[in-house]
C-alpha cells in the first residue's frame, strides 16, 4: 500500500529542500532509477474511478494518521534521549529549587512511559502544551504562523511554474540552440547556488545598495518579492530541467509524429499532444516540491524576518521551546501527507490510465 | 577529442571545479600564510585588496580568503563523512530490507515513511537541535536524516535483482546467503549507491551550511562556510564581502559536485538521463 507514496517519496528524498544543491528525480512513470519494475507496475489511482476511490481514500488517510503518530512519538522520544528535560526546557541559569518544581509541575518524575501515555492522550485532542516562550497554547501559535508560510509557498510555486515550464518547453523545442544552452545553464547554477546565499546577495543588492526592497518583514507586495524569488529559485530551475527532458521524451513519441505526419502546425503539436503527456513528471515533481518548500521556507523565513511557522520552528529550538516544536512537527508532518495525497489523486485526473488499478494494491 | 569533450564537457568542467576545491581543502596551509583564526582587532572589516589579506579581512581582522580556504576543508569533511556514513549504514539496510522482506524489510520501511513525512532539512535540524552543536553532532544529525534514501533505493532494485535467473541459478548451486547477497546482488546495485551518493554529497554540504547559517550546527570560530555566512548578517551594510566569498565558495563547491554527479548518473545509467 504504502509503495505508491513510497516511489513519489523516495524521489523526493533526492531532491530535498530548499536550498540544497541537486539532481531532480525522474518520475517513475519513466523508468527511474527509483522505481524498481516492480513498483512501477503498481499504477496510482485518482479521482474518477469510484467503487476504488472511498476505500482508498480512507486507507490514504489511516496510514498519515499513522505516520504522524509515528514521528511525533519519534520525536518525543528523542528529546527524553536529549539529557534532563527540565534542563532542555529552562534556561541556564535557574535556581535549584525552581528546577524541582519545575519538574513536578511538568510531570518529569513519572515514568517515561506514563509520560508518553499523558503526551499522547493530550496530543489527540490537540492540546501540546502551552509555549514556554510566548505562554499561549503552542499549537494555536502554530496555527496562527501556518497562513503566512502557505502563502508564501504557494507564491514561490506559482513563479516557478510561471517562469520553469516556459524555459523547459522552449529549450526541449529549440534543442541545441542558444536559448536551450543558457536556459539549462542558468538551471544548473540554479540548482547549485543555496537559498540563503542568494537572499543574503539580494538584499545587499535590492535593499543596501539599490534600496527598492524592504530586507525583510511583512506588509506590502514589495516584502513577497525577494522571499519569493529565493524559495523558488531552486525549484525553478530543477523544474526546468524535468519539463525539458520530459518534453524531449515525448517528442519521441509516436503520437507526435502522427500528430506532424497529419499536418497539425507545430505549435499545436507541441500545446495539445506533447505538453499534456509531458504533464505527469511535472506534476510529481511539483508535489514533492511543495512539500519541500515548506522546508525550504525554513530558511527563507528566517533571512527574511518572515513570521511564518519555519521561523517560529527555528526560534522554538534555539529557545528550546518544545511544546512548540512539537506542536510544529505535527502540522509540517500533515501538511507534507495532505500534499502527497493531492498529488497522488491528481495522477488519476492527469492520466486515466492509472485508474484501472484504484484500490487494488 | 572533441567528441569526448562534447559528451563529457560537463563532467569534465565538474571534476575540475571539484579538483579545485580538494586543493584548496588541502593545500590551505600551503596556499595562505595567515592562521583562519589569527585576529588582528586593529585591521577588522578591511575590504579585498587590502595587502596581505587578498579577500579582506573579517569583523575581528581575520583573513578572509584564510578562513573560507580552510572552510572548504570543514565542508568536505562533513560531506564525505555523511556520505561515507549513508551510504554504507542505508545500502546495508536497503540491502537487507530487499532481500528478506519480513519484519525486518517492513520496519525499515516504516521507519523510511516516517522519516520522508518531513521536508529533510527540517528533520536534520530538529536532529542536531536536539543531539546538539558541533562539528560531530551535525555529521550525525545529517546521516541519520538522509540514510533512508539509500536504503529505499537499493531495496527498490535488490527487489528485481534477486528475481533474476543468476541470482536464482547462484541459489541453486548452493551458495551460501552473505556470499549471494555481496558478491552477486551488491555489484548489482552498486551503481545506484554511486549515483545516489554522488546526489547526496553537495546536498549533504550545503545542508551543513544552511543548519549553521540557521546557528546550530558548526560554532565560530571554527571556519565553516555556513556559520561564516551567519556572521556577515550583522556586517551587510558595511562588509559585502564576507558573505560573498564564503557563500561564492559553498555554490562553486556544489556546482563541481552536482556536475560531477549528473555526469556520472549519464554514464552509470542512461535510464535516468537529464
């Protein structure tokens, strides 16, 4: 069951975040090293094939149920493997008395399993404590951060359509040529410049030298543009080279040819026969991408003093603030799931012939 | 000649960016007369040009093309420990996971679900936040972070490569399990490990970087990239270059590696070309 995910996932794994420095998977659909002819047999189901879709859909949603209970355990787990928890949790310099207090108070002097017992009874009705920073309920600070960061995802996705899909297209059509040449060469310094780098020399550029832009903040248009160029920039170009390489593969394919042998203009050939069967590695790569993002956002956010939830993650570890670091661990982790299970139900819309096997895995 | 240079071109121009950076890593001492953590309050914030400190000078007047030299020796250290760490801790579970698909494959993957349910950055720095700062701690944080894709790559393949009839035709001559699984189905997917680890290796530096830009990771004064780029935040407005080398440095090391790794991936497995 969990292989379907499990493919798009590992793929993603090679990809990673924000500002790393590689190569983008290619989709399963063609051959990839990620996907053994074993798992690329197990098509994906999507919407439109509805005997399947509800019993699958509920499967879908008990494994991340799952797998959020998993690595939130995980991670309660490892902080009690992080030293005296009471020490993690307080600052340097408290008295010894307090420290017992604190201790009793927290329900440090119970066995760690009646802990994890009360941990996750609590965690279940959304209740992870209260932020030992901020003294408000960890998991509403987090919701209150998780629009910000959404918004700016989803503005660095958009440019990177915008601008990747277009690049992509063109250099597979004019293969060889100078547009092609620079196009790809701007992707792969793309890929190899880190986010932060990039932020770091745009601001001095945009905001020190030139001051058009404001270094950070929220408020007006001008405070999205350079988070957003940065965010995206990464993606962009590993998105053009897929698109490039995919349009490439189909312009291969047969169909084209019959589509040119019939006298369609190329222009048609290439917007209604190649781009839409190019469409799937795309949409893979966007859906691992938009998850990634949200990791990505992490550093973004925090150059860029923007107050979404990879920044107040960043802040609650420095401060050791770990109600909040759970409470963000559970939200990153279902919203990562939720944008798999997007992907994986878009597949079905994209190419009907992953539907026949709804359900059957 | 210039058919090589057409095909291999970029893999060509990788392995001397790479080259490059394996020299300077090494030769630092050779290369630069000044110590990286020499500081001299009385030349602090010097520009580049400046005589004797070709690249300018840092906050505390220590030389700055010292410190990103000897950066690049913090930088591959990391990279090849976590990739060396990855690739023998993950293939050996990819290996085992693939071959006995029991309990053992079933827990390997369930850890690898929970582990790709968050963006990779995230989880190495909530890791290293937790295990704690340095130079050890974030070579461990990064590789218990990023085995999993090894593991489930090289699971992926030893799942079609025990099916085929060498393998099968090894089991029928009586050979025994440790001799079947690496010297009959490890060459096999050794390419991939290769190709992965060659994915991973920039990944794995620019990671480090980005964890101690964020302030865990590798603390000053140690001369690592990241934190370097940390530091010049407050010194934007006056000192343009002390981010600019280090970060010029950290994108030059990933462009070399990431050809290098492209190119490999073309000439190990045409399958997967970009």
């Amino acid at each position: 069951m969990s292989a379907l995910t499990a493919r798009a996932r590992s793929a993603s794994r090679s990809g990673i975040w924000g500002c790393c420095a590689q190569e983008a998977p290619k989709p399963a659909d063609t051959g990839s090293l990620y996907s053994s002819g074993r798992a690329r047999r197990r098509a994906r189901p999507g919407i439109g094939y509805t005997p399947g879709v509800r019993a699958y859909l509920l499967s879908r949603l008990g494994q991340t149920v799952l797998v959020v209970f998993l690595s939130l355990t995980a991670v309660f787990f490892l902080m009690r493997l992080g030293g005296d928890p009471v020490l993690l949790f307080l600052p340097m310099d408290i008295q010894a008395k307090d420290l017992s207090e604190f201790r009793e108070r927290l329900g440090f002097n119970d066995p760690v399993a009646v802990q994890y017992g009360r941990f996750v009874g609590r965690a279940i009705r959304g209740d992870f404590g209260e932020s030992l920073r901020y003294k408000q309920d960890a998991l509403g600070l987090v919701l209150e951060r998780l629009p910000a960061t959404l918004y700016l995802a989803l503005a660095a996705l958009g440019l990177t359509f915008l601008v990747a899909v277009p690049v992509g297209v063109l250099s597979a059509v004019r293969r060889g040529s100078l547009f092609d040449f620079f196009g790809m060469g701007a992707a792969v310094l793309g890929q190899a410049v880190p986010g932060f780098w990039l932020g770091l020399m745009l601001i001095y550029l945009f905001s020190v030298q030139l001051g058009w832009l404001p270094t950070g903040g929220t408020g007006s248009a001008r405070h999205f543009v350079m988070p957003c160029v940065v965010l995206a920039s990464f993606y962009a170009a590993r998105m053009a080279r897929i698109t490039r390489s995919s349009v490439l593969d189909t312009l291969n394919e047969e169909f084209v040819l019959t589509a040119r042998a019939k006298g369609l203009a190329e222009r048609m050939v290439i917007a209604k026969h190649a781009l839409k069967n190019s469409a799937i590695p795309i949409v893979t790569l966007a859906g691992l991408d938009t998850g990634q993002l949200l990791g990505g956002a992490v550093i973004t956010e925090t150059i860029f003093a923007w107050p979404g939830l990879g920044r107040l993650t960043v802040q609650a570890l420095l401060n050791r603030d770990f109600p909040v670091v759970l409470a963000a661990v559970f939200i990153f982790s279902v919203t990562y799931t939720l944008i798999n299970l997007v992907v994986d139900l878009l597949y079905g819309w994209l190419d009907p012939r992953t539907r026949t096997r709804a359900a059957g895995t | 000649m210039t058919r090589f240079i057409g095909r291999h071109g970029r893999g060509v121009l990788g392995l001397v960016i790479a080259a490059l950076v394996v020299v300077a890593a090494v030769a630092a001492p050779l290369l630069v007369a000044q110590d990286p953590l020499q500081s001299d309050f009385a030349l602090g914030l010097k520009p580049p040009g400046t005589p004797g400190h070709p690249l300018g000078t840092d906050q505390l007047g220590r030389d700055l093309l010292a410190r990103v030299l000897y950066g690049a020796r913090v930088a591959l250290f990391i990279g090849l420990s976590c990739v060396l760490l990855t690739a023998v801790v993950g293939g050996l579970a990819g290996l085992l996971a693939g071959y006995y698909e029991g309990w053992f494959g079933a827990v390997v993957m369930r850890v690898a679900d929970v582990q790709l349910s968050f963006p990779f950055i995230l989880l190495a720095l909530t890791i290293n936040a937790i295990v704690g700062l340095g130079l050890r701690n974030i070579i461990v944080s990064l590789s218990v972070a990023g085995w999993v894709v090894y593991a489930r790559v090289v699971r992926g393949e030893v799942l079609s490569v025990k099916e085929r009839e060498f393998v099968h035709a090894a089991q029928a001559l009586g050979l025994g399990r440790a001799r079947l699984l690496f010297r009959h189905i490890l060459p096999n997917v050794a390419p991939s490990i290769v190709i992965v680890a060659s994915l991973q290796f920039a990944q794995f530096i620019v990671a480090e970087a980005a964890i101690s830009f964020l302030g865990f990771g590798v603390q000053p004064p140690t001369p690592a990239w990241g934190s370097m780029l940390s530091e010049s935040r407050d010194y934007l407005y006056v000192a343009w270059w002390l981010a600019a080398f280090p970060g010029a440095a950290l994108a030059l090391t990933a462009l070399g590696i990431n050809l290098v790794g492209d190119w490999l991936r073309d000439v190990l497995d045409p399958r997967f070309r970009v």
